[in-house]
C-alpha cells in the first residue's frame, strides 16, 4: 500500500483518509469487499460495498499510473530531454490521459511522413513557417529543394507533415478536441453494403446518428455489437468545422503565406492524426461506461429480484 496514494484517494472518492487507510490494509491482508462492508464496519466507517469497490478499483488505477510515470520518466531521462518542468508536469498529474499527452513528442515513432521529411532536412522549414512571420516564403522554400525534394511545394509538403505531428503532440490541441468530443460529438452506424440481411435484427441503425453524451447504454452497446460482429462501421466525430476552428484558433495567429500552410496543417493532423486518436478513446470509454450502466441495471434488478418475499 502507498502512503502517497491515500490522499489523492481520499480527494476523488470524498472519503475520509482513515477509511481509505483502514480499507486498503484490509485488502492486503487478504479481505473481500462483502467481508469488509459486513464484518470490518467499525475500522471502515460503515462503508458500503460500493464504495469500498470503488477504493480498491481507484488504488488499482493509480498503482497502474504509478508505474506508468515511473517508465516514461526513465525514458525521457535516457533520451537526455528529461527538463525540471517537465518532469514537474508528468510527476504532479493523476490523469492517464494527461500523462500520455506529456509522453507522446518523446515516444519511439514508427517511420512517418513527417519522420522522411526531417530525413529530407526539412524541419528547419517547418520551423520557421510554424512562427508566421511576415517574408517571401516561396524564396525560403527555394533553399530546401536538393536531394529527394524535387520542387518547392515538396518542400512545404513535407514541412506541413512535420507541423502535422507538432500540432497532434500539443497536449493544448488534444484537450481541445476532447473538449469538442465530449460537448458536440455524434455516434453514426453504416451498414456494411452486402451485409443488410445478415444483420436483419439491427436493422434499427442501418444509418443512424445520435449524440454521444445522450445515447443510452443499451442503444450504444447494440451498436458496438454489430459492429464488432462485422454488420455496422460506427464513427464518433464532433462537427468538423467547429472543431477545426478551435485548433486553428492555438495555432494559427497571422494573416499571410506561412499561416495559410499552418492552417492546412492543422486540417491534416485533424484528419489523419488528432482525430482517429481522440475517438479511439471515446471509443473505449464510452464502450467502459456503458458496460458499466449496465452491471449497474443488472445488479439493481437482481437484486430486487433476491429481495422480493417468497410466493406463500
């Protein structure tokens, strides 16, 4: 057990230190949740077994967390970029989400496009277009086209895939996004052509869209059943404009050449990077959260089922 620990689990489950303490001794000696919540009321407080679930579910994660930070840590200090602000960043966080938006400009990267064009000498390019000053761009491009860059717009091309990438690591451009995902977004269904009478019983969203935030848990779990059952291709995506102009609101900050290449940048990374990875993890959430309304339905039923008096 983590003395550490205690205090950021007392501040998210609004449950005093000494219950959390108590409880999670009692895990390490080897107790269950209905032992604890019946037998161990007097060290608990008369906790009840959701709440001493909900303890050792929460330990759980920040144990997980816990060993996370302490690898990205070693990793970043080993790539010699280890700086005291960050490091004060990644320590000071109790968020995964936010831990992996710190990691990602420092995480081993398959080759890209953005990775040829530093290949090709190109991120010095990126760099000064990225500042938006007033100047002849297309003269500045000139300089770069040698070796496998061919032409000037090569050069801005590769240079927007290197933007590309700086614009999805933004930790500032995710929690925009996500902000749009968990406000605005829509879950859509698609039949799959060819698959209409195969998937007959689902026929109910054979072209469907519904707001996320609003879509009941057993409207979102039949969705992604057909889905993983190969009937339906299911997306979640915010309004595109919207969320575009939040992003270009970060970094788009002039008028001329050079902000007209930063803003198709940020169109590509919206598209091809930021995008497919903010919905993948509205995906798993709110396939975790439904899954988790509907244990909840289950649990209640049954037990009411359990609590109704024998037929006499």
């Amino acid at each position: 057990m983590s003395e550490l620990l205690i205090p950021v689990l007392s501040k998210r489950l609004n449950i005093s230190q000494k219950q959390i303490a108590n409880t999670l001794t009692l895990f390490a000696d080897g107790a269950t949740i209905p032992f604890i919540a019946r037998y161990r009321q007097e060290l608990t407080g008369g906790l009840d077994e959701i709440q001493i679930e909900a303890i050792e579910k929460e330990n759980t994660r920040l144990i997980d967390l816990e060993k996370r930070r302490a690898f990205i840590l070693e990793n970043i200090q080993e790539q010699g970029l280890l700086t005291d602000e960050l490091k004060s960043k990644i320590n000071s966080t109790w968020s995964h989400t936010e831990l992996e938006d710190l990691y990602l400009p420092f995480k081993p990267k398959r080759k890209t496009k953005a990775s040829v064009a530093r290949e090709n000498g190109l991120e010095p390019l990126a760099g000064v277009i990225m500042k938006q000053e007033p100047g002849n761009l297309e003269n500045f491009a000139r300089r770069f086209v040698k070796g496998n860059i061919k032409s000037i717009e090569e050069a801005l091309e590769g240079a927007r895939h290197i933007m590309s990438e700086w614009v999805s690591e933004r930790p500032r451009a995710r929690e925009s996004l996500r902000r749009n995902f968990r406000r605005k977004a829509n879950i859509t269904a698609k039949i799959i052509k060819g698959k209409e009478e195969e998937a007959e019983k689902y026929r109910d969203y054979f072209d469907y869209s519904e707001p996320l935030s609003r879509i009941p848990s057993h409207r979102l779990l039949a969705i992604r059943r057909a889905e993983a059952e190969g009937f339906l291709r299911v997306g979640i995506s915010p309004p595109e404009e919207e969320a575009l102009n939040d992003l270009n609101g970060i970094f788009v900050r002039s008028k001329n050449e050079a902000s007209r290449q930063v803003e198709m940048a940020v169109k590509d990374a919206f598209k091809r990077l930021l995008k497919p990875s903010i919905e993948t993890e509205f995906k798993a959430a709110s396939k975790t959260k439904a899954d988790d309304q509907a244990i909840s339905v289950f649990a209640e039923n049954l037990r009411q089922l359990l609590l109704t008096p024998p037929i006499g």
